[in-house]
C-alpha cells in the first residue's frame, strides 16, 4: 500500500466538503468517520470494515473500528479481539456515560474496537436518537480515523448513522437480491439527506417549491428520482443547482465483494450507471472482490486477511479499493 494522504494539510479542505456536501457530518471533529453498509446481511460489511481498518493502521493510522450492527455483532471476532468488557449498548442505553469506557484494545497495533458483543439492545431498538448519542461519543475520540460497521437494513438511524460519515461504503455481493437492496438502501439515503438539506435552507424555498411539484393537483410526473431534479429545474433553476450540489458530494461508493462469477465484475460500473440514470446522483465505484478460500481461512483464525495472508487476491482486491477510496477523496477535496 503506497497511497498517502497528507490528512494534517487537507484537514481545512475537508471540513469545506463536510459542510457543502453532507447535513449531518462531524462539526468541529479532527477524525475522518466512515461508514460501511449494506442492504444484506452477509455480503461481507464486517470483513471490509476489519479490513479497511487494519490497512489503514499499517500506513501508519490511528483507527478505531465500531461495531454498531446491533443484535448481530461479530466485528470483534474479525479483527481477532476478547469479548467486550463493556459493550456499545451499555454506552448507548447510557449505563456508562463516558465513551472512552466502551473503547478496547485489538491484537492489532494502532487498531481500537467498539465492540457490539454481548450487546443487550437490538436492532430494533436502534433510534434516531441513539444513532445521535454514537455521533456524540465519537467527537470525544483521538483517531485518524473512525470506521462504523453498520447492520443491513434502512432504518432511520441506520440511514442517518450512513449519512453522517465523510466516505459511506456500500458493500454488496453479486446476488440479484442483494444488488436490489443496495439500489433500495440508496434511494432511502437520497431521500432522507434531500428532506434534511431542505429543512436546513433557511429560506425553505426548496421545500415549498417541492411539495407543489408532488402535490395531488401538480402536472409534473415524477416516475424516478432524477425527475424530481427536472422538475425542479422547472420551476426555479437556481434552487435546482442548490438542491444538486447539496446532493452531489454524497461521498457513496460500492464494493463489489464475495463475487462467485467472472462476469459479476461489470456489476459495479453497471450499478454506477444505474444510479445516474435513475438518481441523476454519481456514487463511486471502489472494486471487485473475488469469493476466496483464504477469507474464510482468515476469519477461523480470528485474524484480519490482510495480516493473515496479504498476497491472496482478496487481500489485494481490498488495498485497491482503499487506494481508489483514498484518491477519490482528494479528488473530491481538490475540486472544491
Ligand atoms: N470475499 C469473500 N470470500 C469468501 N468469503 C467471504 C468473502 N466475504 C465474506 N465472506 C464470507 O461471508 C461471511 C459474512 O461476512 P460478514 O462480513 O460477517 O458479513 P456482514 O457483516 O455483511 O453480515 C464471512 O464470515 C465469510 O465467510
Ligand atoms: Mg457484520
């Protein structure tokens, strides 16, 4: 892994793309958060997240992994961690106060954990207001960065807990059912982050002229996401271009991961296209990761693959997407 990112310089940059691009960011926090998600369970969100982490420790990061997939947290066994003294529930139902008490040591240097095991919340019982209590607990933490490995699903707080991370990584596997959820999860955030940037425009204009286009009497037909921008565009081009740029800088992208087919490696750039036709939205594209005995080898032995066996393709297939992840994000920096 050679990719570097000057973090410290580009700090200033950054805060500029949190607060032009996403409404529910980090204000004020030093540490980069990604989010990993997914519409499925199984499609492999916790080994990216184990993994990602892992890599950006060995290029000399600071890096907390949080395993905020309640009622099915296994984060701890993928990075190869003791069951959690204190778990994230306990923090979240506010049995401890302090967040730095939910924090624990990994095997792996520079690499900390939130563990979810042993957690007495489930999923279900992840609000809005919990997801808000994470979010708070996160700004008392020294990393480099911040990864969350969230469940499937698109709950409120799931959706805001994506939403409210500099880079989302939506991670599906080649399975019609899974790449369906995947289209559905995105269609949740854009419309939850679109509700969110109207109600955060002061003048509210954007949220006027909206609900006439879908009111009962409106003319305008609104068949996919992307109309919503046409019709828009219609009545006022400059909120067009507000509402636009709002939604642009999303920071989503899609790993394609524990794929069984050679031809399932067109799946990511036709899923990018997809979402510009249908959301009129670009998302990025990180890369492909081939189904691979050694994964499964890796996780018996509690051991992140990359530690495990960095030469399989898996393990080489996950340091290109965090090259691609890396670079997309001083791309993004670098256009504003
Ligand atoms: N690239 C891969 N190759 C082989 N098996 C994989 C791969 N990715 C994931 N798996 C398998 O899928 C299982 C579920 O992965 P996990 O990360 O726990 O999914 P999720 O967090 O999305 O529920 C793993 O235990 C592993 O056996
Ligand atoms: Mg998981």
């Amino acid at each position: 892994m050679t990719v570097q990112t000057d973090q410290k310089s580009s700090g200033t940059d950054l805060k500029k793309r949190v607060s032009r691009g996403n409404v529910l960011k980090y204000p004020g926090l030093q540490t980069t958060v990604w989010a990993i998600g997914g519409g499925k369970g199984g499609v492999g969100k916790s080994f990216v997240t184990a993994n990602l982490g892992v890599l950006l420790t060995q290029m000399g990061k600071k890096v907390l992994v949080v395993d905020a997939d309640l009622g099915a947290a296994n984060l701890h066994t993928l990075v190869g961690a003791e069951s959690a003294r204190v778990p994230l529930s306990s923090y979240l139902s506010g049995t401890v106060s302090e967040f730095r008490r939910v924090v624990a040591k990994t095997p792996i240097p520079n690499l900390d954990i939130v563990s979810g095991d042993k957690d007495s919340l489930d999923s279900g019982s992840f609000t809005p207001s919990k997801a808000e209590r994470l979010r708070e607990g996160l700004r008392h933490v020294d990393y480099d960065y911040v990864l969350l490995d969230t469940g499937p699903g698109t709950s409120p707080a799931q959706l805001d807990m994506l939403l409210s991370a500099e880079e989302t990584i939506l991670v599906t596997n080649g399975e019609p059912t899974a790449i369906e959820n995947t289209y559905r999860i995105m269609k949740c955030l854009f419309l939850r982050k679109m509700r969110r940037v109207m109600r955060n425009q002061e003048s509210g204009v954007v949220e006027k002229l909206l609900s006439t286009v879908f009111s009962p009497s409106s003319s305008f037909e609104v068949k996919k996401f992307s109309d919503i921008f046409t019709a828009l565009h219609n009545l006022s081009s400059e909120q067009e271009e507000y509402l636009r740029a709002a939604m642009e800088h999303n920071g989503i992208s899609i790993i394609l991961n524990n794929c069984t087919h050679a031809e399932d490696k067109r799946l990511g750039p036709l899923i990018k296209r997809g979402c510009q036709d249908y959301f009129d939205i670009e998302v990025g594209y990180l890369g492909f990761i081939f189904s691979d005995k050694s994964v499964t080898e890796s996780i018996r032995n509690r051991i992140p693959l990359v530690v495990h066996n960095n030469g399989t393709p898996a393990a080489q297939s996950l340091s290109s997407c965090l090259q691609r992840l890396l670079l997309n994000v001083r791309r993004q920096v670098m256009a504003l």
